[in-house]
C-alpha cells in the first residue's frame, strides 16, 4: 500500500518541504531508502525499525520502499525518522487513510520509540505556514519555537505511541490527546529588560574608551580596542551588548532560525530576544568561524548575526580566519561553496575587537616594553590593512592610574544612561531610513552615504583637508562620514559639523602603532 507524508528540511537556513511517499508491498523483506540521503537519514531505517519495534507495533515481513521528494536536493539530519514512521503506520493500515493529511511532521526516532528533540523546526514551520499547512506535529522538546508561529496548529509529541493513539483517535478527541500549542511573541518583547549582571559603571578611567563603545553601539560600528593588559578592553566588550538597542521581533525571528539549525536552541526557548554576544577563542579554524564543513552548519559570525561578535587578542588569530571577514562585513552574509550547493548564511554583525600593542603588551612604554622594531611591526601586521579599512572606530586604552580607582568618585556614565542615549540616537535613525532598507548608520551604501551624511561648505573643506592629510581610502572616508553621522545623532543634531567630522576621524588607527 502507498502512503504519502508531509515533512520538512533545510539548507543553509532555508527550509522546504519533504514529501516522504512510502510503499509497502508483498515480497522478499527488505527496507530500501532513496532521494539523495545523508548517513543520518540512511541510518533512520534502522531507528524507525527498532522504534516501532519497541513500542508494540507489529511489521509483517514485507518489500518496502521510502522516497524522499525533491530527490534532486540532499537530506541532513535526524528529523525525518518521524515522517518515514508515521508513513508506514498508514501504509500498514494502522490508522484510517487521510488521517495524517494537510499535517506536517518532524522528529528523531529513539529506539524505545521516544521522540527526540531536532535542529531546525523554526524555519520549517515557517516554511510549511508559507506553503499552506494546516498542522504541525514536532517533538516536545521543540514545540516552544515552533509554537511562536502564527497561523499553523503546533502539537507536541513524546513518543511513538502518544502519537499513533492521536492518528487513530476521533477528530473532537484530538485536541485532548496532543494539545494545540500557542506562544504569543510580541509578549516575549513586553517583560522588561532585567538588571545586567555587568555595567558600565565598572569601568574605571576610560572614559574615552567607554565613549567610543557608546559611539559604537549607537550606529552599529565596528570597534577596535587597542591597549595594554588588563586596561579594561575586555571589560567594555562584554558590556557592549547591554547597550545596544533590544531587538525587533523580525530581527529576533532572524536569530532564533540560526540558532535553531545550528541545534543550539534551549528546550524552553521560544525566541532569542537578546542581542547575540559571540566571543571564540583565538585558535578557531576557518570554517568554524564562515561555516560550513563537511555537514554544513552556520558558523560564529552567522550566530552572531544581529549581535556583537568580539575577538579578543586579534593578532593571535590566524591571518587567513582574520581575512575570511572581509568579504562578511562588506556583504552581510557568507557564501559557503561545497561540493553538495552553495549555501548562503546571513553575517550582519557588529565587530568588537581588542589586542595588545605588541608581544609584551606594554609598548609604546619603553620602560616596560622589551619588543624590538622589528618584532613590534611583525606582531601588529597581522592585522591587515584591509581588516583595518573596514573598522569604523579604534581607541587606546591606557593604564588606569590608582587614584581613579579609589575613593567614592563619579565613574561617568553607566549603562542605563548609555542605553538611553543608544535609543534616542536609534530613533533618529529610524525616522530618517523610514521606506529604506537601512536600520543602523553603519549600514549605509556607499552610494547613499552624500544623501544621508550631508556636508556644509566648511564641512566639506574639513573633509577635503583630512583626506589629503591622513591619505584615507574610499572606504576610510565614507566611514568617518558615517561614525560623525551618528556623533551628531547622540547629540540630537540634525547636521554634521566639523567637530563631528574631527571626532570621527580621531577614531582610526593611529600610525604609531601600524607603520
């Protein structure tokens, strides 16, 4: 007999449907899979039998056949165990034909017949929304984000018997056996924003440091932190998050679908709905940074789409993972080529990055600093120029004196007042790129930065004169535009002025350091 089911999987973070047609027929016994499978889906032959096996349900010796349509696009994953057992149920007759129609279904397979958690349910509901599904059965443990979608029924199963007791039961009954599940997530964005564990109060003596940060957050910029040990870089980095303005319910839908394919989503978490805050260490390959590998997953910069991805110790990093950003920032999003297709992972990220001087850490005090020219040049260069072309602000960090850290004396802003100055220059934003497709200064083309970042005369001339002076690129000059852009915003001016444009351009490297 012949059963057709309704499933779902992913590439790169899109999602399509499946069509799991199953065939059971008299012959030689035997289980045969086909439709460009991954190991994990071949073994699900294997899970389906012993999971069915297990919880009671008889298979009678039989040929049987499963396809997995479209055959043109390659199965990961674990997810379709569920979909290829409830289409030979129906085949076997154990439930009445039509039952399981207009229903998707996703789930791993336990061999005791538990149905166990799985990456990717957030895009396929989605996807299965788009396409007109009715009903979506997923495991419990998914069932939080899957429940956030709205205009799709969402139940969650545990195991192969609660479901086949539902398939079999009568329709007023259903709702009894598998509760319809419903998260409404313009709720999730209503609590208000805890306490953070860390702030910026903390930070004592950089207040130069701390604006740039402020700066940084207010327009989505990329920072750079250039100081010697324990100066408090990554202190700041680590408080970046707590200012940046929450994110919006289309941007957290965003994040939520990254984290869900990469399988990193927690079993209670209906949403991400704070800003990601991704720091690897210095030692991580390139792949895993890009994505990608040979079962292809989104990497560090994708996870920290929407958020801040902060790399601490910068020169230690491997040149070519360093450079394999360039084309990231640019873009927004990574290309990962592969054999199989090329899939497309979003990498809208703003980059937090901090480094010593050189070796020792302590130059350009020569009385602590034993580093050689040479060495000095050596260790700095491995941040290229490039790299350092698309970083909007760099600041030094200098020793923090002892007398600013005793007594009972005002430690600038903290993070409240910089969220609140984060916001109102956000809001700014939002008026001005009102029909366009930019949200933060930063992210204007260069095409558009003269019609957002309108220059006076005297502006103008002050431009002209920066340029010729500190030989900036293309790139370098739009961004100066861009961070004076949002210098004015903090300030709640309309115009840029030459004090805005002077700031700004105090924010690149300095040549002491990159010779």
């Amino acid at each position: 007999m012949y059963s057709k089911i309704i499933s779902g999987a992913f590439v790169g973070i899109s999602a399509y449907l499946v069509a799991v047609e199953v065939d059971v027929s008299p012959g030689l016994p035997s289980f045969n899979m086909v439709g460009s499978l991954s190991c994990e889906v071949r073994e699900a032959k294997e899970r389906v039998w012993a999971a069915m096996k297990n919880a009671g349900l008889d298979i009678p010796p039989s040929h049987i056949t499963v396809n997995l349509s479209p055959a043109d696009l390659r199965k990961e994953g674990t997810a379709l165990d569920l979909p290829i057992a409830v289409g030979m149920l129906e085949a076997l007759q154990y439930f009445s034909v039509g039952r399981a129609k207009d229903i998707l279904f996703l789930g791993e397979l336990g061999l005791n017949g538990e149905v166990k958690k799985v990456r990717g349910v957030l895009p396929v509901v989605q996807e299965a929304v788009k396409k007109g599904i009715k009903e979506c059965i997923v495991p419990k443990a998914n069932v939080a984000e899957g429940a956030v979608i709205p205009g799709i029924i969402v139940r969650g199963v545990g195991s192969m018997q609660e479901l086949l007791h539902f398939l079999q039961a009568k329709e007023e009954d259903r709702d009894v056996l598998l509760p319809p599940q419903s998260i409404n997530a313009e709720k999730l964005f209503e609590k208000k924003r805890t306490p953070d564990d860390v702030d910026f109060s903390e930070v004592t003596g950089q207040e130069s440091a701390k604006r740039a940060a402020l700066i940084a957050a207010a327009g989505f910029h990329n920072l750079l932190m250039v100081g010697p040990p324990g100066a408090g870089k990554s202190m700041i980095a680590k408080r970046i998050p707590g200012i940046l303005p929450p994110l919006t319910l289309k941007e957290s839908l965003e994040v939520t679908g990254i984290v869900s394919v990469a399988g990193l989503l927690r079993e209670d978490q209906a949403l991400v709905t704070e800003r990601p805050f991704q720091s690897p260490h210095h030692t991580i390959s390139q792949s895993a940074l890009t994505g990608g590998g040979s079962v292809p997953r989104p990497g560090i910069i994708s996870l920290a789409h929407r958020g801040v991805l902060f790399l601490d110790e910068l020169p230690e990093f491997q040149r070519n993972v360093l450079d394999s950003m360039r084309q990231p920032m640019e873009n927004h999003e990574i290309q990962v080529v592969r054999v199989n297709g090329n899939l497309s992972y979003p990498a809208d990220f703003m980059l937090v990055c901090a480094m010593n001087p050189c070796y020792c850490g302590y130059y350009p005090d020569r009385n602590r600093c034993r580093c050689t020219e040479s060495q000095i040049k050596k260790y700095m260069g491995k941040v290229s120029g490039p790299i350092l072309d698309r970083i909007d602000l760099c600041v030094e960090l200098m020793p923090v004196d002892i007398t600013g850290m005793q007594g009972k004396a005002r430690k600038g802003m903290d993070s409240a007042e910089m969220r609140n100055a984060v916001e109102r220059a956000r809001c700014r934003q939002e008026r001005r790129f009102a029909g366009a497709e930019y949200r933060f200064n930063s992210d204007i083309d260069g095409a558009d930065v003269e019609k957002y970042c309108v220059l006076g005369k005297a502006e103008q001339r002050c431009m002209k004169k920066l340029y010729q002076t500190m030989k900036f690129s293309v790139r370098v000059y739009h961004r100066i535009l861009k961070v004076a852009r949002t210098i004015a915003d903090l300030e709640d001016k309309d115009n840029i002025t030459e004090e805005h444009l002077l700031e700004a351009a105090c924010y690149r490297p300095a040549k002491e350091y990159w010779i």
